[in-house]
C-alpha cells in the first residue's frame, strides 16, 4: 500500500527557511517521480515541485529562485527546501508519486509575523 508522510513544516517569518520532509513507502521509490503539491485555505491544490528519479528539478513559476527540491532514494525520503518565505507559501503541503491518487496527511505551512 502506497503511503506518504510529509514532515517539517511550521511557522516562521517572511524571509524565513523551512526543509519538508516526505517519506514514500509502498512503491519503488528510486524509480519514482516525486512531486510536490500545496493546497492554501478556499484555494484548489497546485503543483510546486517535481524531483525526477535522476534528481532533476522542476518548479512552478512562483517558487523559482527560492525553493529546492531533492530526494535521497536510500532513505526513499524527498526533501523541499524552502527559503525566502512569503506569506503568500502558507498552505497545507503535500508529497506524491506522479500518477498516484494516494496522498499523505500534509504538513502546515505558516508565514506570518
């Protein structure tokens, strides 16, 4: 059974950093395209991220130039670091495998003063 649990998240200030978490389970993970996905409050869920299974990056356009995605397939865990936060990033994140309909619980994002 094809699980996702993302980790990481919190509050912290305009400007700030976070690393995300996701650990997948239940599939071949090495051979995975990871993505990375955020659902803000009354807002429709919207792609972030995608880390391919070589470790090629891909962003929407709002992140570019402050988010990083990577993924360490020993650990089948992939990672979304996250600088130069804007409260517009607040929202509930999520990992998935690409074509999955599996999703994890989220982990909450705030930035706020």
């Amino acid at each position: 059974q094809v699980h996702f649990v993302e980790s990481g998240g919190g509050l912290v200030q305009p400007g700030g950093s976070l690393r995300l978490s996701c650990a997948g389970s239940g599939f071949s993970f090495s051979d995975a395209i990871m993505t990375w996905h955020r659902q803000a409050p009354g807002k429709a869920r919207e792609w972030v991220a995608t880390v391919a299974p070589g470790g090629a990056t891909f962003y929407v356009d709002a992140v570019k130039g402050r988010f990083t995605g990577s993924r360490d397939n020993a650990k089948n865990t992939t990672y979304l670091q996250m600088n130069s936060l804007k409260p517009e990033d607040s929202a509930m994140y999520y990992c998935q495998e690409f074509g999955s309909t599996t999703w994890g619980q989220g982990t909450q994002v705030t930035v706020s003063t």
